[in-house]
C-alpha cells in the first residue's frame, strides 16, 4: 500500500540515477530523512527536477510506502531558494556544512521537528539577516549536538567537581569531559580551551546574545565539534564544505 504524502523539506543531496532519473535526499518535516526519486528528473525539461535542489526548502508530495527505500516524488513547490546564501562564499560554506550535519548524523526516518524547525531558521538567517554566518553556523551546531542527545554544558570539573572560574585552562578529554588544569595534567588532553574560549562556548550554549567572540575562537570551537562528533560516531570522517569550499 502506498499513500500520497504532502511535506515540507530541505534537500541535502541530488546525484543521476540510471540514464533519466535523479536520486535525492530530503531532510522532511513529517518523516525525517527520507530518500526519493524524481522520475524523469535529469531532464532539462523537468519542472520537479528544477525545483528540487540542493539546499532548496521545498514542499513536497511523494507517495510514502514503508519499508521502501525509496520514495517516488509526485509533485513540488519551492518555498525559498536563497538566493543571498548562493552569492556569498562565507554563506554557502557555512550552509552546506548544515546539510552536511544532517545528511551525515541524522538516522533515516527517524522524526524531529524541531531539528527541522531549527534547520529551516537558520538558512532562513543566513540568507535574510546580516549576522555573521560563522557565529550562526557556530550557534547552529550546538542545537545540533543539544537534539543529537549530547550536551556541552559544564561548568565544574567532572573529576574533583571545582567550578571553572579561577582556572586560566580547561582540558577536555573524551572519556571524561571538562576538567580543571590540576586533574587534566595526569590525563590524555583531547582538546585544551582557555579561559576566554571556555566563557565563549558557556555563553553560546546558554544561548546568550551578547557573546564576546574572535572568528578564530568560533573556528576552535568548529574543530573542537568536529572532534567530539568523531570520537562518538565514529562513521563521521568531519565536515568537507567549509575547508573546501
Ligand atoms: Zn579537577
């Protein structure tokens, strides 16, 4: 049995599939990430194959057959393009390496809507609002490891439990988390913060407005996930589109 479902999505990837079609990944409001095909897509002439590009927010209609791998699309309307994020290098990196995070971390299938909710918000930031791309991008991927289940709040040392404020370093190990410079020097240091770094990543994860931060401080805290990513989901080799792009 199959039904005729209507939903909103962000496209994540496109490639050919055999001489005529085209193969894409959705990251949907109502089903998570699902995979489809556009018959006829690779077709010059094709309307849903124009429409349904990567990066686009669309809505989209496909008939929904479960245990299928592939859903056929039906029909689709473009919400946005972001046209401001394709003209701006800095923009387009940052927003590719969203879809990235989805395409790569998100379970297919599996529903959240506020991880959708809060994709759609910040493509929509980064194409309308002059904030810079790499502070949201930065802002992004904390909600992102927040719906992932993983938290980096912290504020005293997981080992003796000393709060934060006096020490000038806070190491990081991947077993044990955040400790204070007394308990991480007998420890392996997966990644070292200072004070001011530390204070950076406290202050986004708190979703404060008004953090002080360098761009090389928001590049750390880029590497520092990408870290902690790896080392939990070891199938995550990193992210491509901001060192290449
Ligand atoms: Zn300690």
């Amino acid at each position: 049995m199959s039904n005729l479902q209507k939903t909103r999505a962000i496209v994540l990837s496109k490639l050919n599939f055999g001489d005529t079609s085209k193969i894409v990944t959705l990251y949907t409001e109502d089903y998570g990430k699902e995979t489809c095909i556009i018959k006829g897509g690779r077709s010059a002439k094709s309307k849903i194959g124009g429409i349904i590009d990567v990066m686009n927010h669309i809505e989209v209609v496909f008939y929904k057959k479960e245990n299928r791998e592939m859903q056929l699309i039906s029909q689709s309307d473009l919400i946005s393009h972001y046209p401001h994020i394709k003209e701006n290098l800095d923009s387009l990196k940052y927003a590719a390496s969203v879809l990235e995070l989805l395409y790569s971390l998100t379970i297919a299938n599996e529903v959240n809507k506020k991880l959708y909710k809060g994709s759609v918000k910040i493509l929509d930031m980064m194409n309308d609002s002059s904030d810079n791309p790499q502070l949201l991008f930065v802002k992004y991927f904390l909600f992102f490891l927040d719906e992932l289940g993983y938290s980096l709040k912290e504020y005293n040392c997981k080992k003796c439990s000393k709060d934060f404020s006096e020490s000038e370093v806070i190491y990081y190990n991947h077993e044990r988390g955040f400790l204070c410079p007394d308990c991480g020097k007998n420890e392996i240091v997966n990644y070292e913060f200072s004070k001011e770094l530390f204070n950076l990543l406290i202050c986004l994860s708190a979703k404060q407005n008004q953090c002080t931060y360098s761009f090389e401080n928001l590049k750390k805290l880029i590497l520092f996930f990408e870290k902690f990513l790896k080392y939990h989901v070891p199938e995550f080799k990193g992210l491509k589109s901001i060192y290449t792009l």
